[in-house]
C-alpha cells in the first residue's frame, strides 16, 4: 500500500491528471475501457502504470510487427507478463509486416506497421466500446515532431505540435506535456523494467537523427529548450484555433462548395484560405501560388482551369474555385459505365424505387381523375412527368445513365427545335469534370434523349389535356451539383 500510495504522488501520475482535466480527455467515472497501445517501450509502460493508478479501466494492445528477429518476440513477451503483473487484460496482434509490403505497391515498411496497427486499434475500439485509444507521445516527441515539419516546411498546423486527442477524442496522449525525465523517474521508483528498441540508436532513421544529433545542440543552446518549445506549441495551438475559428466563419462548408474569385482577391491572407479550403485535396504550396497568379489575371467569363492535387483537383471556372476530391472523381467515372434499365412500362409498380450510382429515382403512376397532374412550372428540375398511356403505346426502353456523349440532342419542352446536349452543360455551368457523369433518361430503342436530369425535360411524351394516366420520375442526386441553385432560367424547360 505505502509504494502505491508513493507512486500516487510522483509528479508523472500528477501531470497526467493535470494533462487529462485540461484537455478533457477522459471520463472520470466512466465504465468503458481505456484502449492502452502497450509496445513495452518506457513511455507506453509508464502511461499504463499511470492510468490503472489514476484508476480507469485498461485494455493493453500490442502489436508484434516481426520486424527485429527474436527482440519483437522478447517485446511481446514482456508485455504479456506486464499485464499479468498489473491484472491488465492484453490484446496480441501478430503482423507479416513485410508480407503487406509485398502486396501493397507504395506502400513503405514503416507505412505498412502504421496502418496494421492503427487498424488493429480501431477494430478493438469497436468492438470494447471503448472511451478512446491511450498513445505514449510525450513532451520530447512533441519536440522532435516540430523540428522535423520545420526541416520540411510546415505552417501553424504543422508547428504546433501533436495534439492532446485527434479524431474528436478518439485517440488521447495522457503524457503529451510529461518531459520524459519524470517517466524514467517513476519507472525506477516503481522497479518498474522496460525493454529498448535497438533501432532507437539507428540515426538514418529521421527522428533518431534528430534526438541524437539536433536535439542536443539546442540543448547546449537552452537547457530549458524542450520547456520552450513546449511554451511556443501552446501559442501555437492558440492560433490555430484563432485562425480555424475565422476560416469557418468565413469560408465554405467545403472545397466541393465554391469559392467565389473575386471575393478571395479582397482577403487578407488569400494563400492561407485557399490551404484551408482546398486541404482535403492535398495541393503543394506551389500549385496553390501558381492558382492565386492565376486569379488575380482578367479572364473570359467561360474560362477554365485544373489544378491538380495528391487527392483530388481544383477548377477555376465561371469566377469560382471548386474542389472535387479524388474519391468523388472515382464515383463518377464509375457512374459513367453503369447504365440502369428501368423495368417494363407495363409492369411499373406504384412507388417503385432504383439505384444507380449518380442517385436515386422513384416512378410513380396516377390516374388524372383522381390526382390531377400538377402544372410544370412548379415542378423541380429533377421531376419528370410523362403521359402513361403514349408510354404503353409507343413502348420505349427507358435507361439511366451518364450523359458521356456530348453529341446527344434533345427537343426541349417550350423550345423551338433541338439543343445540343453540350451546348446545354456548358450553358447550365456544369463542371467540366462533371459534365459526362450528368444523369440522363433515354430511349435505347431510338437513342432519343427524354431528360437530362436537372437541366431540361424533352418534349416527347408530354402531357396533354386528354391525358388518362400520367407518371412521374423523381430523382434524387448521390452528389450535390456545386452551382445548383445557380441555373440560367432558359436552361431549365419550363
């Protein structure tokens, strides 16, 4: 009893608490587990002395990646008696690191045991209900992690550091202001063994290089560097908020809303918006340069332009800046390919609903006696109505798919003579990148265009006064257009 209650009162166990009250990352009296990453190393073995003491509930994880020989074996064994010793329950996870690799083009050994472990943290997550995932970043990594996005180039994001939780709290770092003096101080109150990764003293490795190499030059410089570095992150961390804070209120939703050119030229630090806006499209600082150079030049009212990211593109376009992110650029070129039959006329069940992957639409049928049909300027651009009865007569074999053939030509309902299908697009500010993945509904039989989806409604089948029967075809879009709302009034039938 007298060695808990002194390890109680060592000041690791006390900056823990202090680290999870401030930043609020755990439940005090929570029932739901503690996911704790557990590789044996001084600090993971700390951070679960500290958090059984603190009293929550613990789940040790750890991951043997097979990547050192018989010390990967000797670092599970360790935790395995660990746990014994505290009454912790262990989560093993045994990985063919290099056999991922081998099957995972691109894919880096270091690349590979991140995602293998973060994966296997994830499922265990679930399935305990857990309260978050404990990781063993301390001041030090902190530390290191700033100089290494400094050497890189890194603005406020990248200068401040590791946070205490990321993912909305899903993963915590209860140590991440303990410098690692107090973890080593503890363990040897506690008698408390640990074992050492070998490669640790591997200085081609980057953040060996810079613990043993950078770090204590700066340290001759300031004695005190790891305290003032940790002093400048919180400022940091200060700004950040500042900065995200008027962004949000400032900026679009997100990159696939647009961004409107000429309000950007009147900002004050136009770089950075676009950094934040178009983040989840992963462009270099030089592209974004490149696009605000661009900006500031006069330009054509229809010109365009593509930027390209790691994930995704920018198009400048009719005044705007709009992202798209390379997984919907993927879910659109897959849309093209798909082409949805839509059953026979005479078998159209009463609120009938298909899937395709540009969206939804529901078929219904009415009897004019009973529902009138209701007057076509009221009716949204992804509503279709069609006289039932001429459909049963004539018989076409209805199909949704992307409009990729910009050849196509419709009569439009209330328009003299036929339009192109791509004057249509162009004239409606349908992205380039969007246009061939524009929904259509056609006849196969005759190749005839009968709806391009949200923009005009053919002539073909319409109703009439004598109409008996009439149906509807609603859509419901997978993707919102980012100009919807912004439609020329000629480009949408009346």
């Amino acid at each position: 009893m007298s060695q808990r209650r002194t390890l109680l009162n060592h000041a690791l166990v006390h900056q823990m608490r202090r680290t999870i009250e401030q930043y609020d990352l755990l439940e005090r009296d929570s029932e739901r587990v503690v996911i704790i990453a557990l590789s044996g190393g001084a600090d993971s073995t700390a951070l679960l002395w500290g958090l059984s003491l603190l009293g929550y509930r613990c789940v040790a994880a750890h991951c043997n990646f097979h990547l050192r020989d018989d010390e990967s074996d000797r670092d599970e064994a360790f935790v395995t008696e660990l746990c014994a010793q505290l009454g912790v329950p262990l989560e093993r996870a045994s990985f063919d690191t290099y056999g991922y690799v081998a099957t995972h083009q691109g894919v880096s050994v270091e690349m590979a045991a991140r995602e293998l472990r973060y994966h296997f943290f994830d499922e265990l997550y679930e399935r305990y209900d857990a309260q978050c995932i404990a990781l063993g970043h301390h001041l030090e990594d902190n530390v290191e992690q700033l100089m290494i996005n400094l050497s890189q180039g890194a603005g406020v994001r990248g200068l401040r550091g590791m946070l205490p939780m990321r993912e909305e709290g899903k993963y915590i770092r209860p140590l991440i202001d303990t410098p690692p003096r107090l973890i080593y101080d503890f363990l040897q109150t506690a008698e408390q063994p640990f074992v050492t990764d070998s490669t640790n003293a591997d200085t081609t490795i980057r953040r060996n290089f810079v613990r043993h190499t950078l770090r204590p030059l700066f340290d001759q410089l300031n004695p005190s560097f790891d305290q003032a570095v940790a002093s400048t992150i919180h400022i940091l961390r200060d700004l950040e908020q500042l900065q995200d804070y008027y962004i949000r209120s400032t900026l679009p939703a997100d990159a696939s809303q647009p961004l409107e050119i000429a309000w950007l030229r009147q900002q004050i630090a136009p770089l950075a918006l676009l950094y934040s806006h178009f983040a989840s499209i992963d462009c270099d600082r030089l592209v974004l340069q490149q696009l605000l150079m661009d900006c500031a030049k006069p330009e054509r009212a229809d010109s365009y332009a593509r930027y390209e990211g790691r994930d995704g593109i920018i198009e400048r376009y009719r005044g705007h800046l709009i992202g798209t992110t390379s997984e919907t650029l993927a879910h659109l070129e897959q849309a093209t390919s798909v082409c949805l039959e839509l059953p026979a006329i005479a078998s159209w069940p009463a609120g009938a609903v298909l899937d395709h992957p540009l969206g939804s639409i529901k078929i219904a049928v009415h009897d004019s006696s009973e529902t009138p049909p209701p007057a076509i300027r009221t009716l949204t651009p992804y509503s279709y109505l069609a006289d039932y009865d001429q459909l049963l007569l004539r018989a076409p074999q209805l199909q949704l798919r992307a409009s990729t053939d910009g050849e196509q030509w419709i009569a439009p309902l209330g328009l003299k003579g036929r339009k192109q299908l791509a004057k249509l697009l162009r004239d409606a500010k349908i992205l380039p990148s969007r246009r061939a993945s524009t929904a259509q509904l056609i006849d196969s039989h005759t190749g005839t265009t009968l709806w391009l989806v949200g923009l005009c409604r053919s002539a073909d089948y319409q109703l009439t006064p004598q109409t008996r029967r009439w149906a509807e075809i609603t859509f419901s879009q997978t993707l919102i257009d980012p100009f919807e709302g912004c439609r020329e009034p000629f480009t949408i039938a009346r």
